[in-house]
C-alpha cells in the first residue's frame, strides 16, 4: 500500500520484500514478548501455533511449490544463499515457538528435573528434539506432552529433510 507506483516491478518487489522482513521481525517480537512475560491464553496459544504452520506452509510454498521456486536455472548466489538462510530462520522461529509451548503453555505436561520449568532447558529441550537427540533434564510424561514432541519433529523433519534437499542447488549436469 506505500508503492503508489505499480508499474515498476524492482520497486514492487522491493516493497514485498520490506514487508516481509517487517513481517518477519513482528512474529519473532511477539514470541519473545509472550515467552519472557510468561503469557498466555487460548488466543495467543492459537495464535502461535498458526504462526508455526504459516512458518511451514509458507517456507513449504515460496520455496518448493511455486514455479519460480521449481526452476533454480536462474537462481543468482545471493538468491541461493538468502533460501538458505530464510530456512535457518524458519527451523529456528519453530524451535523458539515450541520452546515456548514448553516452558509457558504445556509445562505440565513435562517432567523438569529441577521441577521448575526455564527458559534455558526449554530452550534446549526444543533444539534437541528438533534433531531427535536426547535431553534428560525435560521428559514428557503426560501423551499430548509425547504428541507435542512428536509434531515438533516432523515439522523439523519437514523443514531440513524435504525442504532442504530441494533448497540445495541442483546441477544440470548428467555425469
């Protein structure tokens, strides 16, 4: 809506790409917000886990289903560089929001070995699971606590297995 000139489409898609990183920036704010307040109510429960499946839908969308995704003939090295690193920040936006669920939302639904649920083991009980690694000082106890768990994995899953592999330059060569 700032871009009153439509017809200028390296304008257009600087305007896009401003809005996207504004984007971008809010939702990581308003983790953060969430998570160092310890707040939360079914709306912004909700609110998170959609902002997690847009994470995924859109990163899934942008970067593997559309045509211009498909064809990586004309993909510069900074157009390479900036997919892999909107991954990065996509693998770690749905780290932090279920760090997040872990601590604030569904901590009885896990075993803290300090009996106290905190940032820092939250924090690393998310990124372990992400990699289906081990933490012992955060067990689930409870079965939603397991699901949880389970649906963090196959989002990461989804993100490094498929989606990396089609992020990764393909050669056209036949040797």
């Amino acid at each position: 809506k700032f871009n009153n000139d439509h017809s200028n489409l390296e304008r257009e898609k600087t305007f896009q790409r401003i809005g996207i990183d504004v984007f971008i920036c809010v939702k990581w704010l308003f983790v953060i917000i969430l998570w160092y307040f310890s707040l939360h109510t079914k709306i912004t429960t909700f609110i998170v886990w959609y902002l997690v499946i847009a994470n995924l839908f859109s990163y899934f969308y942008n970067h593997i289903w559309t045509d211009v995704a498909l064809n990586t003939e004309t993909f510069t090295k900074d157009r390479i560089r900036s997919r892999f690193l909107n991954l990065l920040l996509a693998v770690a936006y749905s780290t932090v929001c279920f760090g997040y669920f872990y601590q604030v939302v569904y901590f009885n639904n896990f075993d803290w070995s300090n009996k106290i649920p905190n940032f820092s083991y939250a924090l690393q009980y998310s990124f372990s699971n992400s990699l289906a690694a081990n933490f012992d000082q955060v067990k689930a106890i409870t079965d939603f606590g397991n699901k949880l768990a389970t649906i963090q994995l196959f989002i990461t899953f989804v993100f490094l297995a498929i989606i990396l592999s089609k992020s990764i330059p393909q050669t056209n060569s036949t040797t």
